[in-house]
C-alpha cells in the first residue's frame, strides 16, 4: 500500500474519494476524517511531510498554513480548514427544520434514534431528528458489526447508519445534522427542544436517545493529544493510517476486541492493555477467538495506561502491572481508547428529568415506589416502560437506565419508543 495515499478501508480506492491534505497529528483533519468514515463516505488522507509538499500538493505556503488541511470535493470544490457544518452543507446534508411544530422529535441519530426515525416517520408522525455529530453514534465507528440480526457476515457500523439515515428520509423524517440539542423547556405541554445554534424545535412529544459520551483515561495530557494520537473509539478511520506500526488498543470489551482485530489487518503489531485478569467476562466468544488466532494481537492483562508522552504528537505510553506495580514505556503514535462511556445529560438535570447516579435517564417500571411513580407525576396511569417522569419525554438506547448496550437493543428501544408516543399522543 503506498505511504501517502491510504484508504479508508482496505477496499480499492473509488475515483469519487474526497481528498483530505494535512499534516500528522492535525486535530482538524482527524474529526473530518471520522465524520466521513461515520458516514460511509469514501476519503483519501493525504500526509504532507514538508513545507514544499504542502505548496506542491495542497497549494499552501508550508505546513504552519492556518488554511490546511484542505479538502478537495469530486466536482473540484477546494475547501480549507472546513467546519463540520461547511462540510455538511457541501455533502448537501444540511438543513433547518420545515415545520413549526413536529410530532417527534428525536435527539440523537444513533442505532436508537434511527430506529425510532424510521418507526415515527413510516407510522405517519411528523418527524425530526436532531443530531450534533453524524448519523450511527458509537455503531458508526465499528469497523464490522458481526451480531446484528440478518447481516450474516456483519456489517460495517457506517454503512448500517448510513442505510438507516436514507430509510428514514425516505418516509419523510427531517435529519439536522451537525446540531446539539443543549436545553428542554416542558413547561407548556409541549416538548421544547433548544439547540446550540439558537434552533427551537417544538415537538408534541420527544425521544432522548443520545447515548453515551467515550471515556478518558484520566490521565496527564490526555487532552493534548486528542486527535494527534489518542482516538477514542475504534477509530475506523484511521485503520488505514496504522500500516506497520505498534498500536495500543485500551479496553477489554466487545468494541477494544473489534478495534484490535481490525487494526491488526495494518499495523504490524496490536498490544490490547486490559485492566482485568482475562478478556472471557468481558468479550464476546467470537472475537476472542478471533484475537487469540492472530499473532500480531498482544494481550496485556493486569495492565493500565499511566502516562502518555509527546511534543505535537503522542510519541510513547507508560504501562502499568496493576498487581506487580512494575511500569514501562513504550514508542507508538496511535492509543485507542475504549473503555465505554457515560451518559451526558445534564440539560435533564436542569428540568427536573430523574436520572440515576450515573446520569441515565430513569424510565418506565424504575421510576416506581410501591407502585406509583414519585417526582409529581401528573397523570393517573403510570408511566410507560420507556417514558420518563415526563409524560412525552421518552429515552432509548444507551442513555436509557438499565438498557442492555447493544446495537439491536438500541434499535429495538427506538422502535418501541414510537408505540409509547402513539399512545401518549392519542391521550391528547
Ligand atoms: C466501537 C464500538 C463497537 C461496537 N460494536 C457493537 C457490536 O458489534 N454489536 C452491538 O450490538 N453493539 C456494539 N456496540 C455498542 C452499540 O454501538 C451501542 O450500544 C449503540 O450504538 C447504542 O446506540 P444509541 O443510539 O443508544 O447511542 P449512541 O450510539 O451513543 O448514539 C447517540 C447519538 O446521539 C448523539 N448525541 C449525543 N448528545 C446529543 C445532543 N445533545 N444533541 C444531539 N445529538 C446528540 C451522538 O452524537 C450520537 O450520534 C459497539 C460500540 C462501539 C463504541
């Protein structure tokens, strides 16, 4: 594989590609690349080395140039240094919502608010999704998905997304791409939705199905390398950047396993730092399997990250035996880090939504003491298995309390959702 015009996957690069120029460790460039990995959109990463590189290649005067990295579209469009929303506008993604006042509306476009997009809009509700990132949450950035029902051979988590996002515009849901919902307002009797933007989306009933947020290591300098070394998540999008390198993969669960096996078909060698004593209880059959059967796949048990080093870029990691407490260092340029996440939801702190400890929403059956539900519930009947102490205010998925963390679930969470809004909406 040539050095300088890597893939996105192994696949033959496609003429259409969009052409990404930069220079290592360019935080810019990397959330363009996941973006467009996220959305199965196929990308070429082009590293310029030198400043004359960057004048030759990406008509920049050298690599300090503010406007790099440089996107160049199929049809010849040259954006520089882009937004996420410049890109979105590009892709034609981009919109503001056509109606004042919706049905539903969804807040996340995950497995579960896709799910509950497709369900809502196909059942004939007025329906719009709000989502401040790409369409697939953390499914997007799954290189295969290999349990999901009628997919035998599994599926990459973009392109699932990607299939979901045009099944749900198809039967008419709006998708706001690129936006955050950051406040509610129920005061009304409406489900009030403010996005970061200023947006307000009215809708007469609404699904929070937005997940959780990846976990840091918690440890010195992290942040300075997000984006220059340290990724979070499997990291699809940059497999193809990885080829004959040392790469660490953080975590001993279901997504480190995927993000191992596939990093192990580029780097010459993958060390999975696991903090338990064995991968068993915490991965499934398959991808030990798969694991133990590949030989440059390094499993590290007892095993914690302590200290990343580097100047620009991430350079070397100090490991830790967290019984023999004996440390060492190192080289590598890529850390992946998946290790799970938490929920974000304060904004539903803010309007008296009840959350566990952890901050996941609580629903249904586990908002009930001795029956009834607490917190001034409103109405007679209890609240419905996956309604908030809101009545209208739904949650589905990974933000949900007690939710199983799995793509199907989350769909089937989002599906189900709409048959609670149904009948919540028939009340009046
Ligand atoms: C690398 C990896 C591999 C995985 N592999 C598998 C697998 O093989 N099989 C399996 O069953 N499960 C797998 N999982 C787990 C599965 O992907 C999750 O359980 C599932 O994605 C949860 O879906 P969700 O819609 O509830 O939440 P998420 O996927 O977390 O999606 C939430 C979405 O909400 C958006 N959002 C968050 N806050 C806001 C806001 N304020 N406004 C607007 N949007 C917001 C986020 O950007 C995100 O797109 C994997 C997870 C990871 C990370």
């Amino acid at each position: 594989m040539p050095e300088e015009s890597m893939s996105s996957d192994l696949k033959p690069q496609q003429p259409s590609a969009v052409r990404i120029y930069g220079k290592a460790g360019s935080a810019i460039a990397y959330t363009i690349r996941d973006f467009l990995a996220r959305c199965d959109i196929p990308f070429e990463w082009i590293e310029l080395r030198s400043d004359e590189e960057a004048r030759m290649k990406a008509s920049a005067e050298n690599l300090q140039d503010p406007r790099l990295p440089v996107c160049v579209f199929p049809d010849g469009t040259r954006l520089e240094s882009p937004t996420q929303r410049q890109i979105i506008e590009k892709l034609g993604w981009y919109r503001d919502p056509s109606h004042t006042e919706y049905d539903l509306a969804i807040y996340g476009a995950g497995p579960a608010g896709l799910g509950a997009a497709v369900y809502g809009a196909s059942e004939g509700l007025k329906t719009i999704v709000i989502e401040r990132f790409a369409v697939g949450g953390q499914a997007a950035s799954s290189p295969k998905i290999e349990n999901y029902l009628g997919f035998a051979h599994g599926i990459s988590g973009a392109e699932l997304a990607e299939r979901a996002r045009e099944q749900a515009c198809r039967f008419g849901a709006e998708i706001l791409l690129g936006r955050e919902g950051v406040r509610g307002e129920f005061s009304t009797g409406k489900r009030v939705g403010y996005l970061a933007d200023g947006t307000k989306i009215v809708a007469r009933a609404a699904i929070c199905a937005t997940g959780i947020e990846y976990r840091r290591l918690g440890v010195p300098n992290e942040e300075r390398f997000a984006g220059a070394g340290i990724y979070y998540g499997a990291g699809s999008s940059e497999a193809a950047q990885c080829w004959k390198e040392h790469v660490f993969v953080v975590g001993g669960g279901n997504s480190a396993g995927q993000a191992a096996l596939h990093f192990a078909r580029f780097a010459s060698k993958v060390t999975m730092v696991v903090r338990g004593d064995s991968l068993k209880s915490t991965l499934s059959k398959y991808l030990i399997d798969g694991i133990y059967a590949t030989p440059n796949i390094e499993v590290l048990t007892h095993t914690e990250v302590v200290a990343v080093h580097g100047d620009e870029l991430l350079h070397a990691v100090t490991l830790t035996n967290n019984q023999t407490g004996q440390q060492q260092t190192f080289e590598t340029s890529r850390l992946f880090v998946c290790i799970g996440g938490l929920p974000h939801t304060d904004w539903a702190k803010e309007v008296g939504v009840v959350r566990d400890e952890a901050g996941y929403i609580v629903t249904g059956p586990d908002l009930l003491h001795d029956g009834r539900p607490r917190n001034g519930w409103p109405l007679e009947r209890n609240p419905y298995y996956l309604e908030s102490n809101v009545p209208g205010l739904f949650a589905a998925g990974d933000v949900r309390h007690n939710s199983v963390k799995r793509c199907a679930s989350a769909v089937g969470e989002g599906a189900m959702a709409v048959t609670f809004v149904h009948r919540y909406l028939q009340e009046g």
